[in-house]
C-alpha cells in the first residue's frame, strides 16, 4: 500500500477518533468514547511498531539479547558465543549483558518464545503494555476525579509521540523505558485500588508491580512510594501505626520481588555486575555518552512531550495548591511529576525517555485543566478564547504526534540490509559456524542469523586460527555473497 495513502488513513482515523469520542462525550457514552480512544491507541501501536527491521539505539541490542535469553533467561548475553576476547565494560560488544535490569527482556523472549524471533514479537509487549496504559489513566482518573478526566488523560496517552516513538523502537531506551512506565503507573493504580477498596491483596499487588518496575529501570521506581504514602495518610481510615505496618508489607514485597535478581548477578557475573552498578550511578556525575544537557533540559523539554501550553497547567495546579486546596489528590500528581523533574535535572547525563514515567501525571493535569477551563467557562470574561484555549490544549500534543510518528515518511530505504541478511541465510547454510567481521549491522546480524559477527576487521593470524577451529570467515563483503549479489551492511 502506497505510504501516502497509509499516512493519509492514519490522518483521517485521528480525525475521526476525535470527531466521535467528543460526541459520546457529550451524549455522556463515556464507554463509547473510551473504547474510540483505546482503537485509536492500538491502530497508532500497531502502525509505528511495523517497520520492517530493528533499530539501531537501542532496540537492536535489547532484541538481541532477549533472543538469547529465550532458552537460558537466567544469563543475559549480547555475545552467546564469544570466539574472540572482549571488554565486559563495552555493553556494545561484550558478553554477559547487565547493561538493563531483565523486566523487559523477559516479556521480549517470551514473546518471541511465542510468536517467532522477528521484531514484531519483540515490540508486542510494548503495544501491550501501552494499550493497556489507556485503561490504566482512565481508570487513575476516573477513581480519583470523574470520567471525563480519565477521557481526556486517556487520549492524550493514547496519541503521545514519545510513548508511540518508545513502543516502537525507534528512539534510544525503547521498550525498556515503556515497561517502566507501565510498571509504575500500575503501582499507583493499585496502591489507590487499595486504599479504597481496604483489600490486603491489593497492597500486596502493588509492591509486586514496585518490584517488577525495579527490575526493569532500577531506581526511578521508587517514586510510588511516596504516593502510596500521601494516598495512605490521606485515605487509610486506621491508625497510624497500621498503615506503617501496611508500608512495611509493601517494603518486604518489593524487596523480594527486586533484591534475589540483584544476589544472583552479583554472585554469578561479579564483574559486569560491579561495573553496571557503577556505570548507572555515574549517570548522575559524569557525562555518558555524550548526553550531558543543561539544568533547565527536562524543564525545555516538557513543551515538546506534552505541548507548549503544559505550563500554563503546571503553574494553575501549583497555584490551586498552595494557596487554595491543598488537595493530597493534586499532591500525588505534583509528586509524580516534581521528584523527578528535580532529580534527573540535577543529574550530568540528561535524556528525554528519563521522565517518560511521569507522563501520566502531565497528562491529568492537562485533564484537570482543560474540565476546569470547560466547567467555569462563565466566570472568565471572553470565553470564545477559552474555548481556543482548551482546543489548543487537545491540538499541540497531536501535533507533536503526528510529528513524532511521521505517517508520510517511506522508511523501507532504512531496512535495505534485509535484503543482504536474507541472502546470507540463503548462500551459507552452515550459518552457526559463519564469522562475519566488519560490519555496522553486526547485532542485526546476529538478531536474525545465529552467524557471529563483528564491527571491525581481523588480522591474518586470527583468520587463519579461526578456519582451523572450523569457522568460515567473511571479512570481505564484495565477495562474500555469491555474484551479482553483493552485501549493504554498512548502508
């Protein structure tokens, strides 16, 4: 199907999703309306996660290593089979891969365990998890204020350009970044659910989801924890003393869910476990990578994420906080949203997935916002602006999704190297014992062939070594694939 023709449906289902979901919004079907939202959700999931190869930060590795944890998921490894030395420290080419908790590495395996090793599989989880994320802020929305707040945060889910860029796999941190989020706002969901419900079970789920949140990105989970304190002190109808108890339960939860994993690799892999621990804590000292932004990066970067007029709900919030409410329910967003705003702006290295956990709080105070602005129109003097007000608030964010997406652009041109792991396959057929050496696309390589391959050359001694130990080696792309076909890798 022509790409402009697929960018233009995608178009007109935005449109449309829109045009209908604000109808049963004012006819108050508010389940018709939720399930447009989450159609229009999935269709976008499903459209961004089908380009047709792996991306180069840093969904390639990711897959690759799931790949490999598919038969041993206790042992994460970049290189199965390492045949030449390596650096444990480079996690680009090394062997034992601690470089991310395992969370998501676990859902990508288990996916592809399923569904076969292609990269659909490995981005299902994400178009799960972010499918299910819709529901998830309706329903934080709805418990906490009204239905038409859930409506208004779940669309914005819904068509948020970084969420569907992450699900994807096309911008750095991926689907690690998406299982964070969805971790953690599920912790949050259910330490609600539990403090309205009174059930101990539920209480017991959320510091499961704490748990899994931590072995997905570490720390950044954490931030549930003071939430579930402001809900519990807020909420919890006994004593004191039993809701310390209860946050000791919790604690105990996520301790067992997070720390075994934490034991095992240290005690199995010590030294890439040393290094990674280290590595992660330098984040917030050394530049890594070459990502270090100023102080004021993630205050910049809202207007992007979110759209230009997010401030203009911030400061309202902030405002009707402090010299007004003093609701705990706006001090659970203000939480999820300041802690680590400050946190990660004080840190050396800065990148735009870092916050994406606190997207669901942006996205219900825009809510907020946008039903005070629509409930009060009467008391403001020109309410035509208002109303231009609340549709810019809807409209900016869904430009920046269309811009994120970009529905128009034919990305076959990116995934040309296809063609040449294909013929690969076809022109060696004792593939396992194949050393391919410089090539950019060696982790794809590896993703889709169980060749070993390499991004630097070999020497004359090594090559010969090698041969002897059975290997074909294929350090020369010009011949390397039966005429006329020759390999692209490096495109």
């Amino acid at each position: 199907m022509p790409v402009q023709l697929i960018g233009t449906l995608i178009l007109l289902l935005m449109l449309s999703a829109v045009f209908f979901g604000y109808r049963f919004l004012k006819a108050h079907q508010h389940k018709s309306a939720l399930f447009v939202i989450v159609f229009l959700g999935l269709v976008l999931r499903i459209f961004i996660t089908s380009d047709a190869g792996l991306h180069e930060w840093d969904e390639r590795y990711h897959a690759l290593v799931a790949k490999n944890m598919m038969d041993e998921p206790f042992k994460p490894m970049l290189y199965k089979n390492p045949v030449l030395p390596y650096d444990y420290k480079n996690w680009t080419e090394n062997h034992i891969w601690l470089h991310k908790q395992p969370m998501t590495l676990w859902l990508m395996a288990g996916s592809m365990k399923i569904f076969g090793v292609n990269e659909f599989a490995v981005r299902l989880p994400s178009i799960l998890l972010t499918t299910l994320g819709i529901l998830l802020i309706f329903s934080i929305g709805k418990m906490l204020w009204n239905e038409k707040v859930g409506l208004y945060a779940a669309f914005f889910y819904a068509i948020h350009g970084l969420i569907l860029e992450q699900t994807g796999g096309r911008v750095t941190t991926d689907h690690v970044d998406i299982a964070l989020l969805f971790f953690i706002q599920l912790g949050v969901y259910l330490a609600l659910v539990f403090f309205e419900r009174k059930t101990l079970w539920f209480n017991i789920l959320c510091g499961i989801a704490i748990g899994m949140a931590l072995l997905t990105k570490w720390l950044p989970a954490l931030i549930v924890l003071p939430i579930w304190l402001i809900a519990g002190w807020n909420k919890f109808d006994g004593s004191k003393k039993s809701l310390m108890l209860h946050f000791l339960l919790l604690i105990t939860v996520i301790v067992g869910v997070a720390l075994p994993w934490q034991i095992y690799i240290h005690a199995q892999f010590p030294n890439e476990a040393i290094w990674e621990s280290q590595y992660n804590f330098r984040h917030l000292i050394d530049d890594i990578e070459n990502h270090a932004k100023p102080w004021y990066y993630y205050l910049n970067l809202i207007r992007e994420l979110f759209g230009e007029l997010i401030y203009l709900p911030l400061l309202w919030m902030l405002y009707g906080f402090f010299k007004k409410t003093r609701d705990y329910k706006h001090l659970i967003l203000l939480t999820w949203i300041i802690v680590p705003l400050v946190i990660f702006s004080l840190a050396k290295t800065k990148m735009q997935g870092y916050i994406l956990f606190s997207a669901p709080a942006y996205f219900l105070v825009a809510a907020l916002f946008i039903e005070y602005l629509l409930n009060n129109q009467e008391k403001f003097k020109w309410k035509k602006w208002t109303l231009a007000l609340v549709v810019l608030l809807f409209a900016l964010p869904l430009r920046y999704s269309v811009e994120r997406i970009k529905p128009f652009r034919d990305r076959s041109a990116d995934f040309t190297w296809m063609e040449d792991i294909r013929q690969l396959k076809k022109s060696h057929a004792n593939i396992n014992k194949t050393l391919i050496f410089n090539t950019e696309r060696y982790i794809e390589v590896m993703f889709y062939t169980d060749c070993i391959a390499y991004p630097f050359g070999v020497n004359p001694q090594q090559k010969e070594a090698l041969i002897q130990k059975g290997y074909i080696v294929l350090d020369d792309f010009e011949t390397a694939i039966l005429p006329p076909k020759t390999l692209r890798f490096t495109q």
